[in-house]
C-alpha cells in the first residue's frame, strides 16, 4: 500500500499531538515537521526520529548553530509530501495558502484561521463525507468541536430545537502559562454571540446556537454549560442514549469521585494518554 505522505508545518501545543497521531497510521507517513524554533521544543521531533525541517533557510541556519539536524526548508517538505498540515499560530497559516496553492499540494488548516481560507469546515462526525475529494479544509477549534459533537449527538436523535451555551474558556496554553494568562479575575467576552457558535455553524448551518464566553484563570481545560431546547419531550434515559452513541463523548459520572476538570486530567495522565489529553467531550 503506498503511504500518503504528510507534512507538519508548525510544531507546536497542535503540530506534534497531529505529527504523532501521523505516525501511528498503517496509511500515512510522516514527511517531516517544520517550524522555526531551534530550542528543547523542535529537539524533542529529532529525538523522535522526525524529519526536521526549518521555515526558511535563515531559520535553517539558526537551527543547524544550535545543533538541530535541519534537512530542508517549508518548500523542501512541500516537495516531498501529498498534504499539509498546517499547524502555526493564527493568521500566519493563511500567509502560507498561496505558497500551497501554487506547489498544487493538499492542504488543512487549524481553527484560529477564517473559515473562509478553504471554504470547508471539518468536524469529523458531522460532516466528514463532504470532505472527500477537497483540496482542503480547516479544522475547527476544540470548543468548537465540543460544541459539534455534542449537538450533532442530539440532532441526529431527532431531539435537537435549538441550544444556548455559556463557555469557560481556560485562560492560555498550560506550556505558555510561565509567559501570560489571566489570574485572580475572569473575563467576559465584549461580544454576544461569542465566536464558537457562528463557527460551529460553518461545520452544520442548521445548527441553531448561541454562545458566551468568559476567560477563566485557569490553564486545564474548558468547560461549557448549556440550556438545550428539544423537539420534544423526552427522558433522561434517551437523552443520555443519544450522548453515547458518539464515540467522541464520554460520560462522566460524579459518583466516580470525576467531580472537576483536574481529576478528569488526572484520570487521563493515570490513563497513559500522551500529554494527559482526553480526545473525547467529558460530559457529566
Ligand atoms: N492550543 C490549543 O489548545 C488549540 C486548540 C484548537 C486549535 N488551535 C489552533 O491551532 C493553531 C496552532 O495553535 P497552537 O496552540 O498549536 O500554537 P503554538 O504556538 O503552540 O504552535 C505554533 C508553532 O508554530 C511555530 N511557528 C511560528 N511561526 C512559524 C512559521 N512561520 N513557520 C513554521 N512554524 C512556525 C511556532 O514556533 C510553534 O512551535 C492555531 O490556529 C490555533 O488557533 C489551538
């Protein structure tokens, strides 16, 4: 079988959880990974026997004085593999497309761009099938695909009216949190809706959501309360029967003594989930 060859460009909090879910594909292999940092961050790719590439050949050269094995720059990864995945922080992604364009290369970018950039927003267990055949796609956020897979889950029950949501947004990157983050104070969103619920809707247009937002000091997780209005009425038991037929959604019962968010990352560090994740919407 050949394998679809898969490049990382930006190897950060999202670029190496995507590069090591890369490898663990029978179909895929990593091309490489690029970013420009030449510190402990892109050591750890070469530690993994990840091809290293640098953005450009300055950063190359930077790498190569701190001792990191650069083969190449962005264009050199590009030559060698099928897609792209970019990973940078926000809005840079978008100064790259043309690059990708022009290079005829499949490309998916990551939330914190504008769904606009590939007109195609994904969330796989709502909309997969309509990305077959694309030349790209954007990924959306982790709240927005919390708030996807959670309501996908009760539309495709039939029980989904409409769905009004307020958000705790964790204040930064737990690996950043030395460099910024609120603390001692929250912070409420000027605007309403808050953007999650319009950018669920580039994934299902039908969706009918609002959400608020507020930044909390605290750097573990998110976490959304929400007011669902049903189609009908219907038992808890449904209800939660609904929830469970996502694979994305775990329940989460607070008899388990699973009562707050630090427990439940502890419960996954307890786990062996790389970097103590949970892939799936904890929902209590
Ligand atoms: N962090 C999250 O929890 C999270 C969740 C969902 C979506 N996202 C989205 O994912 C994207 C990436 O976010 P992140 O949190 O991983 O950012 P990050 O800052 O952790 O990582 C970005 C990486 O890109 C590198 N980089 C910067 N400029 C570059 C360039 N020109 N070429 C190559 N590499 C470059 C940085 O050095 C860094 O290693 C953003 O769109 C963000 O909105 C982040």
């Amino acid at each position: 079988m050949k394998k679809i060859k898969v490049a990382v460009n930006g190897y950060g909090v999202i670029g190496k959880r995507v590069a090591d879910a890369v490898v663990l594909q029978d179909d895929m292999e990593l091309a490489g990974v690029c970013d420009v940092v030449s510190d402990w961050r892109i050591r750890v790719a070469e530690k993994k026997n990840y091809p290293v590439f640098a953005f450009n050949n300055d950063f190359k050269k930077q790498m190569t004085n701190s001792g990191v094995n650069a083969i190449g720059n962005l264009d050199d990864l590009i030559d060698t593999a099928d897609i792209i995945i970019d990973c940078t922080p926000k809005k840079i992604a978008s100064k790259n497309i043309e690059k990708y364009k022009k290079a005829n290369i499949k490309f998916i970018v990551q939330g914190g761009e504008k769904h606009e950039i590939t007109g195609h927003s994904f969330s796989a267990e709502n909309n997969y099938a309509t990305a077959i055949g694309l030349e790209s796609t954007r990924v959306v956020s982790c709240n927005t695909t919390s708030i996807i897979r959670t309501l996908t889950a009760l539309k495709k029950a039939g029980l989904l009216r409409k769905a009004r949501g307020t958000l705790l947004r964790r204040a930064t990157d737990p690996w950043e949190s030395h460099l910024g983050g609120i603390m001692n104070t929250l912070v409420p969103e000027p605007e309403i809706p808050s953007h999650q619920g319009p950018d669920a809707q580039t994934v299902d247009n039908e969706l009918d959501v609002i959400t608020a937002a507020v930044k909390v000091p605290e750097t573990l997780s998110h976490l959304h309360y929400w007011n669902v209005q049903l189609t009908r009425k219907a038992s808890k038991e449904e209800v939660i029967a609904a929830f469970k037929e996502s694979t994305r959604i775990s329940m989460i019962n607070y008899a388990d003594g699973l009562s707050s968010n630090n427990t439940i990352k502890e419960l996954m560090l307890a786990m062996g989930r790389p970097y103590g994740d949970m892939y799936e919407v904890a929902l209590w």
